[in-house]
C-alpha cells in the first residue's frame, strides 16, 4: 500500500531540482496560510457574521412588531430614529412577498441571513436580495397583514476587516514566495549549467568554457568536475597523439620496403610481399582513423542532409540509394558523422551489392536505417562486432582487410553524440543498421 503511494507521489511530484525546492520553501507557507484561512473564517468571520445577522433579524422582528400596532406616531417616530441612526429604509408594500428565484447556497452572508429568517418568520414569509445592490441589502417581510421592505447596508450583516484579512494573508504570501522562486533559481542555476557540462562532456564535447559558481559545495563539485575532464581529455589527446604518431613513422619503413621489392627481379616473391605491405598500410589506416575520432572538434548546427548529399557524391555509386523527405536541424560534431556514415555505408557496398539509407524524424529524435543484401552477420556476434580489434572470419569475411575497428570507431561517434547503434536482420536479405540520434 505505502510503495504504491509513494510510487504515486513520485508521479506527480516534478522532476526537476527547482521545482521540487519551490515546493519545499512554498508547499509550508500555502499550508499555513490555508490553516490561518480556515480558523478565521470558521472561528471568526463565520461566528460574527451570524451575530451580526442574528441581532439585525431581531430588530427587524421588533420593527414588524411595531408596525402591527395602531400607533402612528410610534410607528412614525421609529421610522425616523431607524432611517437616522441605522440607515435603515422601510417601506410597506402592497405588492405580494416573491418568491426566491436563485439562492447563493455557498454565500455564508446568504446562508446565516436564510437560516435566520427562517427560524423568525417561517417558509414563504420573506425574500431577501444580496446582489441586487452593490452596498445594499434588501428584505421584504409579511407581518400579519402588512408587506415590509427594508433596505440597510451590506456591512451590518458582513464584517468589513475580511478583504482586508485576505489582502494581508495573500499579498505577502505572494511576495516571499517571489523572493524564494529568485532565490532558488540563482541557486539551481549553478546545478543545471554542470548537468549540462557534463551531458556535453559525456557526448563528446570539449569544455573550455565552463565556470564554477554557486554556493560552496556546488563550486567544488565543478572545481573537480573540471579538473577530471581536463585529465581525461588529456589522456585522450596523449593516446590519440601516440597512436597517430607511430602509425605516421611507420610508414616511412613501408615505403622504402616497397621502392626495395619493386627492384626485386622475383616477381612472385615481390609480389607477395607487396600484399603483405599493402595490408599493413590498410591497418595503418585504420589506426588513423581511429585516432581522428579522439581529434578535437567543435559542435555545430548542421543539417544532416548535407552530410548524406556528400556521401552520396563521394561514393558515386548508383546502388546506393537514399531517401530523405524531410529536412533535419542537428548539433554535432560533422567530420564525425560523416566519418561515422561512411564507413556504414561503405561496408555495405563491399559485401552487398545494394545499399538503402532511410532517415525518419521523431518528436526528439532521428532515425536513419541502413540495409544491405549482403551475407549478414550471425545473431550471436552482434555485440562482438563493436569490439576493438575483433575480425569477424565468416559471413562477411571482416578478415579481407582491416583490423576489427570500423564499427568500434562507428559506435564511438554515435554514442559520443548520445545515440544508440543496434543490428538486425536486412528485409534485403543482408544486414540492417539502426542508428538513433537525440536532438
């Protein structure tokens, strides 16, 4: 019962570090403000508003008593002291008691002023209006054989300190309440700029810009929050530096060994050897481009069409078909992707004989299909595919050329920009690539 509950309130509660502050500061002065509401309302404005229209029922009980007499000059004299001292206005009337037509059930001014007239005069022998006039209350009373109308201001029956009781209670309700929504927002805002740093960070992005702010605590966790990004973008620029180094001085040794086997007189020796060399090359390459991914490059507003526009026409190749109906707005990294796609697209064409790229916008995000009809990949090496290093020997024969890091460089880029990369069965028979970006 309590974890349903509690299942419940964290449904609705937000999500968000403010809002829930803001409930924290607001959520007990509302309370408080609601309880003070109630008990004065209850204990105070209710109780005398009852007194009130009880004394004034009364003395309209006593006037319609007077009235009944044969005393002119006492009614008259009564009449006149009335008008003078209470504002009040009688009148007798020859028309007949109306009946109530709408009554203000929810009024507590109706309700005791109903309730009051009733235990005095009966069913059917008053009618009273609280609306007809801004500042005036209207009652009408049969007394015997006379029709009464009297007419007295609203604040005999209604205590005029309750607009001013509300205006008191809510006005400075509102004003801290301000105050703490400022408060908390200076406060939150140095939470919310490191979440974001650290999402930017955690997709891949360089942060040079950030600055610690805030209150004590949140400074130093962005005091080391900074320190660790710039220790680990420093070892991702040694390792990166390193690897693109050796792979450079190594082909120095490559190409003297190839001017050598070109004046080799045994061509088949020659030409084996060649083979061996040209391999070393293709993984010398791919150590490079491994490297490039831990290259330093800002994020930009792009247009994901462009990149595939140029894909298409650095392939140039006419089975490879791509459909894109909508245009596409993303922030990334663009040598990335197009690095990232590439290489998609390319392992495609090398073991299939048709490529189709289909993109589909979401609501936040974007997904591209890429499909061929080529050998595929068993179901049970999907995730090994993505390892460094890792040669596939069957199916789509990954031992041809290359090291095993096309698709680890791949997953990289993608999961650097916050994306997922998944592998399935092709409806061409091959294999299918689903990539999934967040905008």
């Amino acid at each position: 019962m309590f974890f349903g509950l509690n299942k419940l309130i964290k449904k609705i509660l937000p999500k968000g570090l403010f809002y829930r502050s803001l409930i924290i500061v607001a959520a007990p002065t509302i309370i408080l403000q609601l309880i003070v509401t109630v008990v004065f309302f209850d204990s105070l404005w209710i109780k005398a508003n009852k007194g009130m229209t009880r004394s004034l029922v009364g003395e309209i009980k006593t006037l319609s008593d007077v009235y009944n007499t044969d005393n002119t000059n006492q009614i008259n004299f009564i009449t006149k002291i009335y008008k003078k001292n209470f504002d009040f206005v009688i009148n007798l009337m020859d028309d007949e008691i109306p009946k109530i037509s709408s009554e203000r059930r929810f009024s507590p001014m109706d309700r005791s002023l109903r309730r009051e007239l009733k235990s005095t005069f009966g069913n059917g022998n008053y009618w009273f209006s609280t609306t007809d006039y801004l500042d005036v209350v209207e009652i009408r009373i049969r007394s015997g054989q006379k029709n009464l109308q009297f007419l007295f201001p609203k604040e005999r029956i209604a205590t005029s300190s309750v607009r001013l009781f509300v205006l008191w209670i809510t006005v400075p309700s509102i004003i801290l309440i301000l105050i703490a929504i400022l408060f908390l927002k200076n406060q939150t805002k140095p939470i919310t700029n490191l979440a974001k740093a650290a999402q930017r960070f955690g997709k891949g992005d360089y942060i040079n810009e950030f600055r610690p702010s805030g209150a004590r605590e949140i400074r130093n966790a962005a005091y080391e929050f900074d320190r660790m990004a710039k220790r680990i973008n420093r070892h991702l620029n040694q390792r990166s530096e390193m690897l693109s180094g050796i792979s450079h001085d190594l082909r120095t040794p490559l190409t003297r060994l190839k001017l050598q086997l070109a004046m080799l007189k045994d061509k088949g020796v020659s030409d084996n050897m060649s083979k061996d060399i040209d391999e070393m090359e293709n993984m010398l390459n791919d150590y490079l481009q491994f490297a490039k991914t831990q290259i330093k490059e800002s994020t930009e507003n792009l247009i994901l069409n462009d990149i595939f526009t140029n894909i298409e026409n650095k392939i140039n190749n006419k089975k490879l078909i791509i459909n894109i109906t909508d245009q596409i707005n993303y922030i990334g990294r663009k040598q990335a992707l197009e690095r990232c796609f590439s290489n998609i697209i390319n392992n495609g064409l090398i073991y299939g004989e048709n490529v189709s790229l289909t993109i589909s916008k979401g609501s936040n995000i974007v997904i591209i299909l890429i499909e061929d009809d080529g050998p595929g990949i068993p179901v049970e090496h999907f995730r090994n595919v993505f390892k460094p290093f890792f040669r596939l020997d069957r199916s789509r024969s990954l031992n041809k050329s290359g090291v095993g890091l096309g698709l680890a460089i791949v997953e990289d880029i993608i999961k650097s920009h916050g994306g997922n990369i998944q592998l399935s069965k092709s409806k061409m028979g091959g294999l299918q690539v689903k990539v999934t970006l967040p905008f």
